[in-house]
C-alpha cells in the first residue's frame, strides 16, 4: 500500500495547512513536519482519508479513495480529534478500544490485555501520566486490532516529551511488522531524529534543510575582519610612537573640546565662543590688590535697562 499527498493545503492561504507533498507506503516508516497547535493534526486528518483537502488530491495506490484511506489508515493519538481524555484510566481507554474493535471490552478484558502487552501495573493510571514510550506502543497497539487496519498516522507524539528515539523506535517495531507508518512531528524532534544516523529517520516530504548558522563567506569576511583590526592596531602603536600628527594646514593640530569638562565649567546654556571671550577679557583686566573680591562694582547709572532686560 502506497499513500500519496499531491500538494494538498487547507484554509485560505494554507492557514490551517500550507501546500504540502509526502509519500509513505507499507513496511517503511517515514516522518512529516507540521507545526502550530491545529496544523499536525489538520494534516492526520487528511492523510487518513478523514479530511478533504482544499487544493491537490490525497490517492492510495494511485487512485482518489477516502472510503478506502479511513477504513486502512488508522489515525492515532491525534490531539482534540483521537487522543484519549488525560484523567480517563489505561485500563478505561483499553476496554473503549477493544469495544470498537469487536472484541470483549469489559474491565477484566482490559486488564487481561494490558498484561498480555506488559504493561499490567499501568492499569489504574490515568493515561495522562503514562510514559510516552508506552504511551505509544499501546495506542498503536490498540489501533491495529480494528480489521483491514494496514497503516498509521501518529500525530505528534513527541508533545509528550521523552526522547524522539523511544517513539520512533517503536514506529519502526510497526513498519518491520508490514504496516505503513506516518509520524507527524515538530521541527525540534525532526532535528533530533536526522541528528541520529543509526535511526535511519527519512522525512516523507523530502530532507530537512540544515540549520545554517552563518552565511556562506562568513568565515572569510571574518578572517578579513580580523587582518583589518591588526593592521589598524599596528598603526595606532606606531602612531603613538611618532610626533603629533599636524593638521593639513601644516599647523599643530587642535585637540578634539571636551563636553564634559567644558559643561561644569561653563554656566548652562551658555555658548563656547563667548565663555573663551569671557576668559580673555578677564586675562586682560587683571583687578587690583585693594580690590576687595567679595564686594561688586558699582553698576553704571548710564546703562540702558530696557536693553538689559528692563528694571527688576
């Protein structure tokens, strides 16, 4: 059996699901790449036959089938759609299953298979708090006992946390059994799975691109860089070295004016041409020694108080 996307995407601009192209087929597992809260589970939805997409078509063998793709396609812990309530028991989303598969759903028949499957001490747990690991075992598990069951779309599993290689290990337990194998996951646990060569993870849409940390030319801008900054150095300890540099006038140069110290020595506001007048005029107009420093001179009765501000 052989699942194939063409192009599919779903809401208006491929919001829900942008424009997507994937394969999987029976006996392989392969990975797909959603993200967002709705999209993985938008995009089990379509690769189980559930859900018709807005643009490109979904096949099974080369034909447009949706009747055949939910009756061999079994669409598992996909979240708000087929996950199992947290607070619900194992052994209470055991026996719901086995009633849908046909089989005898009651307590006892559920603890029964539980052992059969090793998790038996598991029973009595809300399955919110289940390992992800068998979280996943058991749930795909269940989704085979339903007849005519030839594939599996796992939604996610890795929102549970726990390693990507014990759920993907047991993905690929189910394609060695013969079953098609689809797993929708996050970029982080994509990244993760390529990182590990002895899984053998194929993306079903094509490899993923690697994160590139710096751009292509970087390292020889960088070594450019650094060449730049040493000769530029070696010219500042040489410049330090030789007599002040003059200006191109022929003059001394002028050294750069301090703001800082001309801001606390200059009254606020005040403009720096005018405080150096100031300066120079004191220079000139030396006081007195009987001067006494503490006492003003007398203002100029001439003066004009309308240029001065007018009378205070």
């Amino acid at each position: 059996m052989r699942v194939t996307l063409h192009e599919v995407s779903k809401g208006r601009g491929g919001q829900s699901l942008p424009t997507t192209s994937l394969e999987f087929h029976s006996g392989a597992v392969r990975f797909a790449l959603a993200e967002t809260e709705q999209r993985p589970t938008v995009l089990g939805l379509i690769a189980s036959g559930r859900m018709r997409p807005d643009t490109g078509r979904v096949t099974i063998d080369g034909d447009s089938n949706n009747k055949a793709l939910r009756r061999t396609i079994a669409l598992v812990d996909a979240p708000d759609v087929s996950d199992p309530h947290p607070d619900i028991t194992l052994a209470g989303v055991v026996g719901e299953e086995l009633m849908f598969a046909g089989v005898g759903a009651t307590p006892l028949h559920a603890r029964r298979w539980l052992n059969q499957l090793g998790f038996g001490e598991l029973a009595g747990v809300p399955i919110g708090n289940v390992d992800p690991a068998a979280r996943v075992r058991i749930l795909c598990e269940l989704a085979i006992l339903r007849e005519g069951t030839e594939g599996i779309v796992l939604v996610s599993p890795d929102r549970h946390g726990g390693s990507p290689d014990g759920w993907w290990r047991i993905a690929s337990e189910f394609a060695d059994r013969g079953y098609a194998m689809l797993v929708v996951i996050g970029g982080s646990a994509a990244v993760a799975l390529e990182r590990m060569h002895e899984l053998e993870a194929i993306n079903a849409s094509g490899p993923i691109q690697p994160l590139v940390l710096d751009r292509p030319g970087d390292e020889a801008s960088a070594s450019e860089s650094a060449s730049a900054s040493a000769s530029a150095s070696a010219s500042d300890e040489h410049s330090t070295t030789d007599a002040e540099p003059d200006s191109p006038d022929g003059l001394p140069a002028v050294p750069p004016f301090d703001d800082e110290y001309a801001e606390e020595d200059s009254p606020a506001g005040a403009d720096p041409g005018s405080v150096s007048e100031n300066a120079d005029a004191e220079h000139r107009e030396t006081p007195d020694a009987d001067t006494d420093p503490d006492t003003d001179p007398d203002p100029d009765p001439d003066a004009d108080t309308e240029e001065n501000g007018g009378e205070r």
